[in-house]
C-alpha cells in the first residue's frame, strides 16, 4: 500500500478453521510485474477469480485477497462481515466470499474479502487527501482515481479473518523474486518450489505469529544502531521506522541490515536515500497496541531471493546474481 502503508492489521482477527484439507497442489510459476506510480514501485501479479482475469498488488506484509467490487464474480453470495485497517489510515469494509481461485495451476475454492467500503479511517495518517470512491479507487493507487489495482493479495502469515489465501489452497511454501530496477524480465512468485529449487538458502525462524523477525540498521557511527521487530514488504517501499525515536539518517548513510533469529544470522549492506536500493528512510508513528517495528520495505527482494515456508515459519534468503 501506498506510502506507509505496509499492511500491519489494526484490528482483531482470528484464524479460520479449514472444513477439509486442501488437495495437493503442483508447482506453477506467477510472473511479478511493476507499476511505478510517480516513484511508487508497486508488483502485481494476475490471478483468476471465477475464471475470469484479475491483476492483484502482491504484498507479502498483510493477509488475505480482498478484491474490489469491479472485478467480484457476479452473484457471490456474502458471508460475514469483516473490516481490515492499514495503518496508512485506509480502511476497507466488505464481506467474506468464497470464490474459485486460480494462481497459475494452483487452483480451488478460496475465502476472499469482497470490498464494499474504503475510508480514511485516520486523516492525520496520510489519506486525509486520497480519492476513496469505490467505484474508481485502486489499492495501491496512492489515492489516484483510476490508479491502482482491483486487488491485493497478501501472502502474509499473520492469522486472520480473511486468509492467506495461498494456505488456503494448500501451499505450504513460495519464493518471491521481485523484479528488479534496470531488469527487462518480470519477477516470479513461485508456488511449491521443488526441493532443489530450495536448496542454498539461509534459514531464519520467524517470531510471532506474523513474518516479524528481530532486526538492527547499524549505520555509520554518526548514524548510530536501531533495533526492533523487522519485516519485509513488497507493498510498502522505503525504510519505515514505526514507533521508533529519533530522526531520519541522512541519504548516503551506509548501513548494515542484520536479521537474526537467536541462533542463525544473515546481513545485507544498503546505502540510506538510493531510488535504485529503495531505501529512503522515514519515520512513523506506531499502530495502537503494537511494538516498534522496521519496515525494510522491498529493498531485501533485490539483495535476496526470498523462500516462505508456512510449515517451518521460516523465511529463507539466498544472494540474487
């Protein structure tokens, strides 16, 4: 989502319980694309709902597919009401639905929330100015009519309503390779990588329920070291300091990423301000009754590829050539 948005749940949530076990799902390849919205770089990917073709914002920091009313197959009949809270302030209310999923060759039924309503829940959080009518609000359009997309989908583990609907159609692991700046070939999203295919990744646990892993920025020593619950994004670009003290460091600041999981590490340089990292750094204020976090936005997908895997709450990186 625009700006800050990087998709943490405001509300409370709880976890569905599947009627059956999904069936087994083949290994199929989604190709990732990017839109740049005025220097907003935003990934899509298309689904199928009903049969029928949908471009979706990929965002790996919220749950669940929620879809706006342009592109809901005609005559889904409405289950419960459900409301989910960016803390960019948008908010959307709808209902959940079940649909005939398709991503690639991974294919069922799926529970997705159908939009019914935007609001700018929270003016002082940035959307005070977005156009939030439906009938022309994109997500992840910045708040431009006729920007943005029908849909997003988001493969985050949080727990939710709503949920990820890869879960829900029985994959258990997916390596996001975004596109990067300067690259003429598209992304990939892959769905049940094989096992060759995952060899060679670091392996780090997650904590929580969510995709949080612990984390420091050590910049210069002018620039100093912060540290707090850390998380990849792909639908919040830029370096997000939520709920932290202090003041932006300065662009060119060079800076170590370090993630760890208390018994495994991994690091990655990046240089503060570079368009080409996606590293501009900004500070925010934190959502109600949550820790402080750093948002690393998209700026891990070009260093790494990026292995989920649901079973191990495990994330996986890997150096991309």
């Amino acid at each position: 989502m625009r700006g800050w948005v990087f998709a943490l749940l405001l509300g409370v949530a709880a976890a569905p319980v599947a009627a059956s076990s999904p069936a087994a799902q083949p290994r199929t390849e989604l190709p990732i694309a990017e839109v740049d919205y005025g220097g907003d770089r935003r990934y899509v990917v298309t689904i199928e709902l009903a049969g029928q073709p949908v471009q979706a914002g990929l965002d790996t920091g919220s749950t669940g597919l929620r879809v706006l009313p342009r592109a809901m197959p005609q005559g889904s009949k409405k289950g419960e009401h459900v409301h989910y809270g960016y803390s960019s302030g948008i908010g959307f209310d709808g209902h959940v639905v079940a649909v005939p999923l398709a991503l690639g060759a991974v294919a069922g039924e799926a529970r997705v929330m159908g939009i019914e309503k935007v609001a700018c829940e929270h003016p002082d959080a940035q959307c005070g100015n977005f156009h939030l009518d439906i009938a022309t609000y994109g997500v992840q359009g910045d708040g431009v009519a006729g920007q943005g997309f029908p849909a997003i989908l988001g493969v985050g583990f949080k727990p939710d309503t709503v949920a990820n609907p890869l879960l829900e159609l029985g994959v258990q692991r997916w390596i996001v390779d975004l596109p990067r700046p300067g690259e003429a070939r598209p992304g990939r999203l892959i769905l049940n990588p094989t096992d060759e295919e995952i060899v060679g990744y670091q392996r780090l646990k997650l904590s929580g329920e969510g995709n949080q892993i612990d984390g420091c920025l050590v910049g210069t020593s002018a620039a100093g070291k912060v540290c707090a619950q850390t998380i990849f994004d792909s639908g919040a670009p830029g370096i997000r300091l939520m709920g932290l003290s202090g003041t932006p460091w300065p662009r060119g600041t060079a800076v170590d990423v370090r993630l760890s999981d208390g018994r495994r590490t991994a690091e990655m340089p990046l240089v503060i301000g570079r368009r080409d990292l996606a590293s501009a750094m900004m500070m925010q204020p934190g959502a109600r009754d949550r820790p402080p976090m750093i948002s690393l936005g998209i700026a891990p997908y070009f260093h790494w590829s990026v292995l989920y895997d649901a079973g191990a709450h495990e994330i996986g990186l890997r150096e991309r050539n």
